[in-house]
C-alpha cells in the first residue's frame, strides 16, 4: 500500500524534473507514462522515425530512473566541508554591507538624541537672539567700524608698492612701511576689541577674524611684489618682463595678462583682497563665465548652513555647556568626560557644517562671483592618515600661504624642515590664540597649547599608526581634541564673568 | 643698498638651489662665487681640463641666472583652475576615510552613553541573579527535566525507523507513529510550560527551544531515513545502496560511510542530534582532528558573550524597559518613539552578540568537539541587499532544513515559488510565536506578524531599493523591527502581571 503510494509521488517527482529540465515539453507532463512521452514525440517529429523514437523512449525511461536517483541523492548529501565566515581561515573580508550599518546605526542615535534633547528642553532656536551677538547698542557698530577702517591698510599697501615701483622708496623704507603697517592692522583691531565695551565677542571675532586675513593676503601682497622687482633685476627689464608675464596676450577669452608695475591698482588689489585666496599673484587663473545656478545653490547652501549653526548651537550646544559648568567648578572627573563627550558630536557636526558652509559654500560662492578659476580650497583631509597631512589639506588657502611666504623662506634661509616646521605650527598657534583670546578677552593659551600639541601629536601618528588606524586617530584627535578646548575657554568665561557677578 | 641686498640674498638663495639639486658638492655651497664654483671642480677633476672647466662655469652661471628666474616665477605662480573636491564636477569620489569616522562617531557616541548611563544607575549587573531566571525553586528544575525527558522522543524515532528499515511497520504505520511522536514533542513541552508554575520565562525559553530544535531533526532524520527506502526500491537493492553510499570505502582516514540500515544506531542518532545542523545526512563530512586551540578559543567567546549579554541586559536594556512603561501606558508617541529609538541601540548590539555566540562560538564550538565538517552556519547577510537574501543566509541550518524539507517538497508537490516562499514565512511565524509566546503565558501575535509582515517588507525593498539603500533598509528593519516587538511583547507582560497586582 505504502510502497504504491510511493512509486506514484515518485513518478509525479520525475515529471516535474523532467518538465523543469525540458522546457519545450513542459505543458503536458504531470504524471506521464513512458508511451505518452512517446506519443508526444512522434506527433511532434512526424512518423517516419518511429524506431529511432522507441529507442529515445527507452533510453529516457532509464535516464529517468537515473535522474530519480540523482535527485534523491542530492537531497540527501546538504552538507561539505567548509569553515564559517567570521574564522580567519575562512579568508573571507567582503564587510561592505558595516558601512551601511554604521550609517543606519548613527542616523538612529542622532535622531534619538535629537528627540531627547527636544523632550527635556522644548524648542530653544531663536534667530532674533543671533542679533543681540554682534549687537549691544543697535546705534554702535563698533564691529563693522572698524572693518571699513580696515580700507585705510589696503590703501596703504598699494600706496607704498606704487612708491617702491617707481623707486621713490628703497626697499628698506618700503619694508619699514609695510611692517608698521602690518603691525598696526593685527594691533589696532585688537586693542580697540580690548578696550570698547559695547564689542561684543562674535562681534570681535569678526573684527579680529577680517584682520587676520588682511594681514596673511597683504603680507603677500608685499611678497610678490618684492619678486617682481627682483625678477625684473636678475636680467635686463624686457627679458624678465617677458617672463613675469610670458606672453602678452588675451587669456581666457579677454583677459589680458598683467605686468608687474601695472598690477598696482585699486581694482587689483581689491580683487585680491575679495578672492577667495590668501596668496597674491599678478594674472590670476579665472573661469569663463559665471554660472548663475551653481551660484545659486551655494547661496542656498551658505543660508541654510548658517540657519543650521545657529539652530543647532541654540538648541544643542548652549544646554550641555551650561550642564557641564556644576561638574567643571567641582572638578568631578567621570562627569566632565561624559560632558565632553556629549558636547564632542554637536562640537564635531557644528564644524563640519561650518567647514563645508565656509570652505566649499561660501569661497565658491565668492569665486564663482568674482571667476576665479583656483577652487582649491580643501583637499581630501577627510582621508588623512597622519596628523600632518590634515593639516596640510583641510584649509588649502592658509596652508598655501605658509608654505609660500613662510615655510619656503624659511628653508631658503638654511633652517632645516624640523625648525620650518615647527615655526609653522607657532604661527597657527598664534593666530588661533589671537582670534580666540582677543574677542573673550581673556588670555589662557588653551588655543595655542592645542595647536602646540599638534606636532608631538603629529610625530606620534606618524610613528605608530598606519592606514585606517591612523586615519581614525586623526578623526578621534578632531573630535575630541576642538570640543576639549571649547569647554576650556566657556568654562574660564563662565568662571570670569558670572561667578564673579554671583559673588 | 637694499639693491644690494636683494643680490646678496639671491645668491645665497641660487647656492642653496645649486645645492640642492647637485648631491656631490652640497657640502661646501653657502654663498660661493662664480670662481670658487670654477676652482671646486678644477680641483676635483684635475687640472688637465682647464678650458673646458672655465666654459663649464660660464653656462653654469647663465643657467645660475636662469634657475633663479625660474624660482622666482614658479613661487609667484601658485594658483591653477580646478574645482573644489565637493563640486558633482570635479569627479572625486574618494571618502575611505569616512568609514572611520562612522566607526569613531559610534564608539564615542556609545562611550558617552555607557557612561551617563553609569553615572544616572550605578553598577547593576548581577550575575548571581541571573540564576534566579532559571530556577524559582531550587528544589524543582521543571525545565531541567522537561530537556531530560525529551530523549525519549529521539528513542522512538529510532525505534520507528529500525522497524521500518526491517518491514515490520508498513510506511502508513510508520508515518502515523511518527506524526505522533513528533505532535508531542511540541504539545507536550508548551502544556507543561503553560501549567507548571515554577517554569520561569527563561526556562520555557530553553525547553521549548529545545523541543522546537528536536523537532526540526527528527523531522528531517524521519524524511531522509525514507528516501533511502524510496531509492532502494527505485532499482536493485545493491545499486542503490551503492549510490547511497557511493563507496564503502575509509574516508577522512578512518571514518566508513554508513549505508542505509546501518545508520540506525542509538550513537549515530545522538551524534546528530548534537551536531550543529538541522539536516540529517548518512554520512557527515567530519574535520579530520580537533584542534585544541580553536576550541578554547571559541569557549572563551561563549562564556565572554554570555557575560556580556547578561551584563548588558541588567545595565542598559532593563532601565530602558523599566522607563518606557509609563509612555507605553499613556501611549505618549513621542517619548515612544524616543523609548524606542533608545532601546534599539543595546537591543541591535545584543543580537549582534547573540549571532556571534551562537552562530559562530558554540555552534563552532560543537562542531569542532564532534569533528563536524560543514561549519557554514552563516553566510554574508550583513552585505544583504533584500530581506529574503537575509533571511536565506542570516541562519543556515534553519534555511537548509526549510529548503530540504518544506520548500523543495511544496515546489514538487507542484505549489507555485511564491505560495512556497510564504508557506515558508508563515512556519517560520508560527516558530517565532511559539518560542515567545508559551514561555511568557500570553498569546499576543506580535512575533508571528512580524514575521509575516517580512514578505510585504521583502516585496517592498526587493521592488523599490537597490544595492547599497536595500542594505541600509534591512539593517534599518533589523535595528527597528526587534526592539519595536520586544517592547510590545515587554509591555504586555507587564500590564498583564504587574498592573493586575497593583489593581
């Protein structure tokens, strides 16, 4: 009875093999005998062959004995011989899929947080308060006073170049010139920002910020300048002329190239003073045309970012400072870490905003307006296994500057690489301790100390950590180390100002 | 005079390039002359070549002339036209370095969450409580015996198939004791469970576990015991023992293929029903020898994830569920959702480490123990980019028993890919339900529609989301979907036990 029933689900198991395997013929099978297999080809192939047909029938009816078997046993045999994927013998490392994983895993924590922090606080973004930043007394502007002062050093500049090319100065008056000149413009805004009450600090960030950059591009300016006149000594003045300006002819479709005592002009200067660059040059490269919706969207983009800044630091940075200021006074250790961690994402999202709203937003921006064609203003540090190679690329206007006017001369002096380059790192330290000090008004060196900390921190990377390990430290020294430094100076704040009044 | 130091300074500069670019005299450069250049070499090469040294130095100091020109012009030219690497255009797509900073963005994140989370409950983790889950009373070990009694399952299904292999029961017979065998093996455990009080949770988990797992063995050792009936009846009985047993030959050194009425021994049951897989085969592939430190090294993993699930779930998960009960009750969305998103975080990671523990330390564990060939208990799912592709390979040996024994039969039994596929997902819900739902004593559906909503899910993802978007929708459904059930299923248990209690 059993044994029937079974030869019946066999055969209907063959037809269905066979109809898988014979795709012409897969209609008609379900439980075909071996005569209507036959049947089917004869009618199918005509009459004439029908011996051939019967012998086809009989070989099939034996190869269908053997598929039978074949199909049992490989229903039987599942398994072989084979190690797990995660066992190093394996030799298997496809874990693309983490990346994904990582994403998911950090889009779900941010937007928990996200709900956390709108549950405990409500919505604190405000962006008439923005205002009340750069502005104590709505009828002082002492900020944007002293930019437009700010004019008076550029004028300065291009009055005692024009002195030096028509050899009305010597060299070592023009120098003394522009040094007092230089002198005044990192002094003047610094102790006005000192000195006048009713600046505030974004206020004077922007103040002092606008200076720095003054200083870098009409250090330059100087620079190059001075090259021109040397070049133009090396030979007799048509030879280097051709050289400082090879060829006199339309660039870019209209540009003529400049050369050198005609670059000083008010339109020159001021070019340079609004592109986005810090290094001076006399024929700039420039894009054909300016293309209004690329211009559009980083306009969009510079917005939106600055909208998300101030939003952002309203709703998410300013709560957790304040939280962090009890366990700060009382020096409780385990609770400053989870403060500086938790201020360490914000701290982190906030700069990246800022990176891609200034570096790539907002000087695209400027130099898609004013076609300029040098739109490297960052390199791939996001990549960057060694501390120095981030420094080197994520901030491609200032890194350049240093190396033209400041690591170079200082090799061709006969310093060596070390020395360059840790007076490199001196000179960032300085201007970072110069843009944070200044506007607080109040001087601790955690700036400097940070960007001083850099070159052990650099030799360290370099010497222990390769590749991705690497890459991670750099990431882990940006992540931690801005947010450090931050609570640093908001803690002294807080210490000077508010517990001062408390007492 | 400053003429003359601009020369002076571009000497030193030329020597210092001189230097630089000609290894062999970068000794005595400094601010050398045209003539002392001239004598150096006189004297290095001997005086016979006089003239030719004299023109030597002449073409020098042109090219002397010409290299300082050329540095000058090289340092005054240092911008060229490009796009900025963020721009679509620029045709950049290198972000390796992104990878590391998800993975230092979570490991900072969670860092920061371990230790709010200590700071806001101190130490919890208990392990001695944790046998509390086990045992209410430590004189009753219901589960401990409901595991023992289960051997009497394996002890009938033996008997069935000997008698069987010698004719005495007709297949009918057979089919029908094994029918009931294998209805007790599931009634049986869940009555007990479902009536014995001193079951705890955790107990009726293992038990019921357990007997789900036998039941898939036995299930399979029933079917492939009567496929080598079936193929001995297909043709000769010596020809098809020679196919089911290719040849009776030594193999892996020493191991001898069994063939059909030999496999029935009490010692190759129990080796089966040990080994890590749910698939009976006659003649497993075997690893030819132990190795010790493989072993030890995947006991340690066990007992090393074990701890850590235990510890994780009395620090991180409990407090969480314990928090969510009030939201839960008044079905406050937000906080939920927040509750929810929290929860999900140490959920995921728990899994995680339950797959690894279990999937690849003790499954390999066992396997290594028993010398047990196929260690493919898991493929690549986290690279899945459907949610049948994860679920084909997050679990081996529940897909290959799904694929040997119920979907292959469905498809030759003629039902369509798609009724099979679902017929698949509906036993699968039914599993899930079952584990979950007798060991908590309440019967709440949420674990079978889970599984069961995974095939609009798949048809969703498989239909709309490609390569990388269908993995991060499945790590997403993975992430959110577990959590999302445990709280409901947490929940009712709650309101079902505590609430009743409070009332």
């Amino acid at each position: 009875m059993g044994d029937s029933d079974a030869t019946l689900r066999r055969r209907a198991t063959f037809a269905a093999g066979l109809g898988a395997s014979m795709q012409p013929m897969n209609g008609k099978s379900a439980a075909a005998s071996q005569s209507s297999v036959t049947a089917d080809f004869g009618r199918d192939n005509g009459l004439g062959k029908r011996d051939r047909m019967v012998e086809t029938a009989r070989s099939k009816s034996k190869s269908e004995k053997h598929k039978r078997r074949n199909d049992i046993s490989e229903r039987m045999s599942c398994h072989k011989t084979q190690e797990s994927l995660l066992s190093s013998s394996s030799g298997f490392s496809n874990y693309r899929g983490i990346l994904n994983w990582c994403v998911v895993m950090l889009v779900l924590s941010n937007a928990r947080l996200f709900l956390e922090n709108l549950l405990r606080y409500g919505i604190l973004v405000d962006p008439i308060q923005v205002i009340s930043l750069f502005l104590k007394d709505p009828y002082s502007w002492p900020a944007a006073c002293l930019v437009i002062a700010s004019n008076l050093f550029i004028l300065v500049a291009l009055y005692t170049e024009r002195q030096l090319s028509k050899g009305s100065f010597t060299e070592r008056v023009g120098f003394q010139v522009h040094c007092i000149n230089m002198v005044n413009m990192l002094t003047f805004p610094a102790a006005v920002v000192l000195l006048v009450p009713s600046v505030t600090p974004v206020g004077g960030v922007f103040v002092v910020g606008t200076h720095s950059i003054l200083f870098l591009k009409l250090y330059s300016y100087k620079d190059v300048n001075k090259w021109c006149r040397e070049l133009s000594s090396v030979k007799a003045k048509k030879l280097a002329r051709s050289l400082s300006c090879p060829s006199a002819q339309h660039l870019n479709g209209g540009d003529r190239k400049v050369c050198y005592p005609g670059n000083l002009t008010i339109r020159d200067i001021y070019y340079f003073v609004f592109a986005p660059t810090l290094c001076y040059e006399l024929n700039f490269p420039r894009s054909p045309n300016i293309r209004m919706s690329f211009l559009l969207r980083r306009l969009f983009e510079m917005l939106f970012f600055m909208q998300m800044l101030v939003g952002l630091t309203q709703q998410w940075m300013i709560p957790i400072i304040e939280s962090s200021m009890k366990p700060l006074e009382d020096m409780d250790l385990t609770r400053m870490t989870e403060r500086l961690l938790r201020l360490a994402v914000p701290n982190h999202l906030l700069w990246l905003m800022f990176f891609y709203g200034f570096f790539h937003s907002s000087m695209n921006f400027s130099a898609e307006l004013l076609r300029f064609g040098d739109r490297q203003f960052y390199n791939d540090w996001w990549n960057s296994e060694t501390v120095t190679y981030f420094w080197q690329n994520w901030n491609i206007p200032v890194h350049k500057w240093c190396l033209r006017h400041f690591y170079k001369p200082l090799l061709r002096r006969g310093f060596s690489k070390m020395v360059s380059q840790s007076a490199v790192f001196f000179l960032s330290a300085f201007f970072h301790e110069y843009l944070v000090s200044i506007p607080l008004r109040m001087f601790r060196l955690w700036a400097f100390t940070g960007m001083m900390a850099q070159i052990p921190l650099a030799w360290f990377v370099g010497r222990y950590l390769r590749g991705n390990y690497g890459n991670a430290a750099v990431w882990m020294s940006i992540i931690i180390g801005q947010p450090f430094a931050v609570l640093m100076y908001v803690h002294d704040f807080y210490v000077l100002h508010y517990r001062q009044e408390a007492d």
